[in-house]
C-alpha cells in the first residue's frame, strides 16, 4: 500500500492570526523556527516562494541544505517550477 504525507501548502506564516498568519494559533511565538517546528507535525510542505522570480533569483544551493538540516530526513518538499518556466516561456514559444 503507497504511503501518504501529510502537509500544507507552505509553512512561513509569521503573522498573527488575526493577520492571516499562524503565530499563537500553530506557532508558540514569532521567535519560533518555523520550518523546524512545522516538520515535527508534517511529512511534506509545498515551497512556493520558488515560482516568484523576487525569491527564486535570492535562493542559493545554501537555502536547500538549510531547509533539508532544519528537517527530518524522510521530510519532502514540492517544489513549485518557477513561474519563467510554466508562463514566460510558455508564452514566448507560442
């Protein structure tokens, strides 16, 4: 039988609820590590910030090492393709 994770659709909600946020509800407090306390609770957790060209140009090889140390080892992520990919160049090659 397949295995099935468990996660959400990012885990960076630093603010307050009533903000739209996760601090107070989720989070204990804003000084919390988020990646590392969500993937106590989660087996996967999709990265979205990495289909934005403003966070994908900034991300190193050094965001993913720090993101995989800040989890366990059996933890995935889903990578969104950046959004050059699935719509700039889509448009260009029409």
């Amino acid at each position: 039988m397949g295995e099935v994770l468990l996660g959400c659709s990012g885990w960076n909600y630093p603010d307050t609820a009533d903000k739209g946020g996760w601090t107070g509800v989720f989070y204990p407090d804003k000084e919390t590590k988020r990646l590392r306390y969500y993937s106590q609770f989660f087996d996967t957790a999709e990265m979205d910030s990495s289909f934005y060209e403003k966070f994908y140009s900034q991300m190193t090889k050094g965001t993913f090492i720090g993101m995989a140390r800040a989890t366990p080892e059996k933890f995935q992520f889903s990578i969104k393709v950046p959004e050059t990919i699935t719509h700039v160049k889509k448009t260009r090659c029409q």
